[in-house]
C-alpha cells in the first residue's frame, strides 16, 4: 500500500471503491497504480525489486518524522506515508528527491519506474498493452501499430518548404 | 581465463572503432575489435519498450552527479541509437576557447582541413540532405514557427535512406527496416570481409604493457540478458590499442590501467563536455497551430504528430553566427524523444513545484500527441570531471540492462548556465509567439543536466597540460595507444557531433597505419569508401600522406 501511495503521487489516479486508501483520488482517470507500476517495480530486471523491502519502511520512517514536524495527527490504521494527505506526499517526495538529500538515488528511482509504468509500461509488450488498453499509453494517445506489430506512417510531412534557408548553408547542407 | 593475440586490438565499435577497424583491415592488419555490448541485427530491433527489447539492450543510461548520459551500448555503438543527424560543425567550434582561453582545438584542425574527411565519411555512410518532402510534421512546424517569428530554418544532412524510413521514430531503439544507415550497414560489414574479428559482450578492464613493448587488454565477458553478471574473464595482447568506447567509457578504462600503464596525460577523465545540451517540450495549441502556422495534415488534424517521424529533420542555425561571443551561439533542433526516461523530465510549463511530477504533470502527459521537443547544443565549459572509477566498466549497474549509476561529476560553470539561459529564452520567444505552445525545459534537477552526445573526456590538443591526445590521436606519454571517439573531440560543438567524430576518426587513421608499420605490422592506408567509391579517397590522399608523417 506504502509503494502504491508513492506511485500514486507521481502520477496519481482515480480511487479504485470509495475506501482506497493508497489513491489519493485527486485526478480523474487511472494513474501509475492503474497502469501497474507496482508489477512493474517487482520485475527484477528493473534492479530496484530488493531494495523495495528497505525503501518501504524507510518511507514510512520519513512521513513519521515530516507529520512529526509539521504536527499532523496521523490515522494510526495506516501506513504513516498513505496516512499522508496528497500533498503532503507531494512535499516530502520533493524533499527526499532534492539535490544533496543522501538517498536521492533510491527515490529518484523509484519516481522513474513509477513514471514510466505509466508512460511505456515497460512490464509490457508495448503492442499488446495497447490492445489490451493500457490506461497510460491509451491516455498518452499512443497509436495502435499495424498486424505485425510495427508501426509506420505512410503520411508524415506537410510536404512543403515552411521557412528559408540559412543563407550560408553548404552545398553539404551543413552550416558553414 | 583464456588469452590471445591480435594485431591491432579496438575497444568499442561505435563511430571511432569502426572506422579505424575498417581501414586497418582493408590494409591487411589483424584486427580484432572488442565490444561491451550485444550484437544485434535488423530483425532484433524492436517497436517495443518492453525491459529486455533492443530498447534496454542497446543502450545505456549512466546517472552521474549533475549529468547524465545517454550512449550507445552495442555492435555498432552509438550509430545504432542515434537519430542520423549529420551535420558538419560550423567554422567557428574549431576557433573556440572554451575553458582554457585560448585556442583549444590543435592548430592544424580547422574546418577547411576536416571538411576532406567529412567528405569521406558522407561518401562512406552516406549523409544526404534532406528536402521539405522528407522533413516531419514536427520539423515542418518548428521550421513553420521559426519562420513565423522571423528566422531562418533548414532540413538537416542525415544518414538516412528516406525510400525505406516508414517515420516509426522507433529508431533509438535500432531501425529494422535498415533506412538508417548505421556502422551495420557500412564500416563494420566492409571490415568483416577483410578479416577484422568483432566479438561482443566484451567489456574491457584494463590495459597493461607487456615485456615487448605492446600492450594486454584485459576484459570480462558480460552476460547477454543481465549485464550485471560476468560469466568469463580473459585477455589478448596487441602491438596497437585503439580505445574508442565512448566518452563516457574510454577515460574510465585509462584510470583503471594508471597502475599498470603509470600515471596519466592531466586531461584524461576531465574537460568532459555535455556538447551543451539542453531539451525542451512545448506543448502545443493545436488551434494556434491551424490559425497562426496555417498548418494542417492529410487527416485533418492540425498537427498531434509527435509520435510520427525519424528524430529531428529541421534546425535553426541562425545562431551559429561567428560574430557572436562564445557561449552564446547554439543551434535549435527540433527533436523527438520517446516516452520513458525522457517523459518525466518534461516539466509542465509555468506550473507550480513540482513540475516535474503530480497532477498538473499527468495532464501534459494526456497531451502527449501535441508535444514538440525542441534540442539546443550550446557550448559548455568542458567542466565535467570523472571520479574514480568504478570496480567494472563505466558504472555501478543497476538495472539488468540500461541504467547505471556512474563517477561523472558536472557542475556547470556560469558560462555555461549563461549559454543554456538564452538558448531556452530564444526557444521559448518563439514557440510562444501568438499562443503557439507553452514550453519549458528539461528539469536537471531530478538526474542532472543530461547529454545524449558525450564528448571532450580525453580531447586531442597542441598543450599537454590540457589535453589527452597529440593532435594525431596517440595517448600522451603511452605510443601505441590510440583513441578515436567522442572523448577526443576537445569541445562542444553547437550541433550534432557524430559527422565531427566520424570525421576525426578517419583523420587518425593514416598516423594509425604508419605507428603500427612501426611496430612491425604488415598493413597499408588506401582503402577507399565500404562500398568501393573512391572520391573521397582521392580527396584526402595529400593530406594522409602528410598525417602518417611521410
């Protein structure tokens, strides 16, 4: 719930039922978690998968300290980082992610494999993610490619010359 | 631990690699070229993002502090994943100072004595230009918003084969329909028929000297699908070393042999350049588009084309203008860059912190199809500098393939930040003009500034104080050692450097022939282009001669 709360922050969703703890609902339409960043973290080719027991607790330790800081009373229920408020997770995945902050690394990571989840759903064969209706790469407008798998575009120009030349262009077509 | 023997021993099989294997095989030299990455064929590259598609074999993306870096990482090297943006450098790059204040390139380098290589290399490749039949939706709308704005704009030289592209702009990860003209396609086959020897997922270690006065190159044999994991370890020996890894690699392998070689030239692992990058994404008003551009497709749309198309096929050189002080001249390329780790560097322009990631970022994501990026070369400070190196190769790898954590250190100096401040004011002027977009650049402050064009990391140059190599490429202090890629291109050169690198590398080649007679290899300089044309043969032959010191 902790990583999914994290996923949702970078690019947050829609509540899956109305008790969706780990969504923080603040956008319409699926987001990271929809579009499987958690399946997406625990794919070992990724490298982060056995740093995730680790960053999880070391999440909930730092929205420990940030509600301490800030005096923000905490649903006890849950874990401390989903007990967070959006934008509360928004402020300290901008701390932990901040230049000199020594675990940069780790949240930056995991920031980018949430990220792409969502916008090329590595964890997938991008043609059958796009048959299947993957919320992200659907979202993003990415187009379906032909039977066999690979795209082309036999139209791709406006076929037509849109500004001059640099006047001192080469007969290489390089600057002189 | 297996050992052997060769000739001439190259390290990597990008532009500098190729090259020189080509040319010293046709001459007759043993050639044997390792290579840290797989060897992959038209059918392997992909249309897929999928973690273990050509996408994440072919390259590598090393997150460094304050700079990233974005390189080949397979047979062919840099060729394989780069957009086929050939153009020449402008005149000026070879006069520039840069960070030492006074000429940085070596005396006898100046545009009028590479244009004959260029030469060669267009012949060999070949570069063609491009006309406004070949040139995008989104270089026609950047040319279409540079002219609106009173600027000029021209399709670039690109080594593409225009008959065969089918604009999927999947070629990052490889081209399978063979439209780009890679090393596959040209030097690296032309080298294999005369015998050079290219073996894959060799990572090289280290070089020592041997009793002899030649050299062992000690490598470990890397796993095809984790490249995390060495399955073997070995060694060959060659009278010739030719480093050509790229400028993020080769000065790593050089501060790992310093025990063994002893110490140094000054400018190994420093003067690193990021060719002065810097991207931006506008986002753009499709009813500005049709009203202000008067632009509109075949299918109605005005313009949502930014997954259609073949990389950047239209610049703005109207600020590569001599006259103009150094660090404020750039060029403006308009670019496309796929979803993955370029998407969530995107900021959302004029948004509230964080920019880079959240709601507000969602919904630029959700316009994804109107986003036009907009690539600036300006010219940098060479202010990068390597740490020490890692226990393996360039990096500490962390995923299976791609991502790696490496020693690079950037800190950009004022002259740089000053450079990168009016390229992305220029470019925002313009792509704001009338509503058109709203832009914003790249943040650096998630993985640093980021490059997909290394350079400069053991530069040639007349001084030894600042520079790496001689001016003929040899290793200061270490004869018979040789480095031929983007590590000894001495600056950034405000456009894209694979024409310079290429260019650089077949300059080299001729000393390279003569130090291996030298050293008693049986070989001659002569070849003419891969597929037998020899115009570009003819043009060089005074110059070669006066290179290999005849």
């Amino acid at each position: 719930m902790t990583l999914e709360a994290y996923a949702d922050t970078i690019v947050p969703g829609e509540k899956r039922h109305p008790d969706d703890h780990a969504i923080a609902g603040v956008s319409e339409g699926p987001g990271s978690v929809e579009a499987g960043a958690i399946e997406l973290l625990e794919t070992e080719a990724t490298g982060v998968t056995a740093g995730l027991d680790f960053l999880v607790p070391m999440l909930n330790a730092h929205a420990k300290a940030y509600a301490e800081e800030h005096e923000l009373a905490l649903d006890p229920s849950l874990p401390e980082f989903v007990a967070l408020s959006y934008e509360d997770r928004v402020q300290l995945i901008v701390k932990l992610t901040k230049n000199g902050h020594p675990e940069k690394d780790g949240w930056v990571s995991l920031a980018l494999f949430c990220n792409m989840a969502f916008d090329s759903a590595p964890h997938l064969s991008t043609a059958q993610a796009i048959a299947d209706g993957h919320p992200g790469l659907l979202a993003m407008g990415i187009t379906k490619p032909d039977a066999d798998g690979l795209w082309r575009f036999p139209n791709y120009s406006y076929g037509r010359q849109l500004a001059e030349l640099h006047p001192d262009t080469t007969p290489s077509g390089s600057p002189a | 631990m297996t050992s052997d023997k060769t000739e001439v021993l190259i390290v990597g099989s990008g532009f500098g690699g190729a090259i020189a294997a080509y040319h010293l095989a046709a001459g007759g030299a043993k050639v044997t070229v390792l290579e840290r990455g797989p060897w992959l064929e038209s059918k392997d590259f992909d249309h897929d993002f999928l973690l273990g598609s050509s996408y994440t074999r072919a390259f590598d993306f090393v997150v460094g502090d304050g700079m990233s870096v974005l390189g080949g990482n397979c047979v062919g090297g840099g060729s394989v994943v780069y957009f086929a943006a050939m153009p020449r450098a402008p005149r000026f790059v070879f006069e520039r100072h840069g960070s030492i204040g006074r000429r940085m390139w070596p005396a006898e380098i100046t545009r009028d004595t590479l244009d004959p290589w260029y030469d060669r290399v267009s012949e060999s490749i070949p570069v063609s230009q491009q006309d406004w039949n070949d040139v995008t939706y989104s270089g026609g709308l950047w040319a279409a918003a540079c002219h609106h704005s009173g600027r000029t704009a021209n399709p670039t030289p690109v080594a593409i084969d225009n008959a065969k592209c089918t604009n999927c702009n999947w070629m990052m990860g490889g081209c399978q329909f063979d439209a780009k003209r890679s090393l596959l396609t040209n030097y690296l086959p032309a080298a294999l028929a005369h015998g050079a020897t290219i073996r894959p997922l060799h990572e090289v270690q280290k070089i020592e000297r041997t009793d002899d006065g030649g050299y062992r190159v000690h490598y470990n044999v890397i796993d095809d699908v984790d490249y995390r994991v060495h399955t073997e370890s070995g060694s060959i020996e060659a009278k010739i070393v030719i480093l050509a890894a790229g400028a993020g690699a080769t000065p790593v392998i050089l501060q790992r042999s310093e025990e063994s070689l002893g110490k140094m030239p000054h400018g190994v692992g420093r003067y690193f350049s990021g060719n002065g990058e810097r991207l931006n994404t506008a986002i753009l008003n499709e009813d500005k588009v049709r009203e202000v551009l008067g632009l509109s497709r075949e299918d109605g749309l005005a313009y949502e084309a930014n997954q259609i198309g073949k990389g950047p096929t239209v610049a703005c050189w109207d600020r590569l203008d001599e006259n103009l002080p150094e660090y404020s001249r750039y060029s403006m390329e308009q670019l496309y860059f796929p979803p993955g780790l370029g998407t969530i560097l995107a900021q959302v322009p004029g948004g509230d912190a964080p920019t880079w990631f959240g709601k507000e970022k969602k919904e630029i994501l959700k316009r994804w199809r109107s986003w036009l990026t907009i690539f600036l070369m300006t010219e940098d400070d060479n202010e990068g500098v390597f740490g020490s190196p890692p226990p393996t190769g360039n990096a500490f790898r962390v995923s299976q393939q791609m991502l790696g954590r490496g020693a690079l250190k950037y800190d950009p100096t004022p002259n740089t930040l000053s450079g990168w401040a009016k390229a992305d004011a220029e470019v925002k002027e313009i792509m704001e003009k009338d509503g058109l977009a709203k832009i914003a650049p790249w943040t650096n402050d998630v993985v640093g500034a980021y490059t997909v064009h290394p350079l400069a990391s053991c530069r040639i140059g007349d001084d030894a104080g600042t520079s790496a190599l001689h001016p003929n490429h040899e290793l200061r202090d270490h004869p018979g050692i040789f480095v031929t890629d983007g590590s000894a291109v001495p600056g950034a050169l405000t456009v894209n450097p694979a024409m310079t690198i290429a260019a650089l590398a077949e300059r080299a080649v001729p000393g390279i022939v003569k130090a291996a007679q030298n050293r008693g290899i049986d070989v001659k300089y002569g070849a003419p282009s891969p597929d037998g044309a020899t115009s570009g043969r003819r043009g060089v032959t005074k110059l070669a001669l006066s290179l290999a010191g005849d």
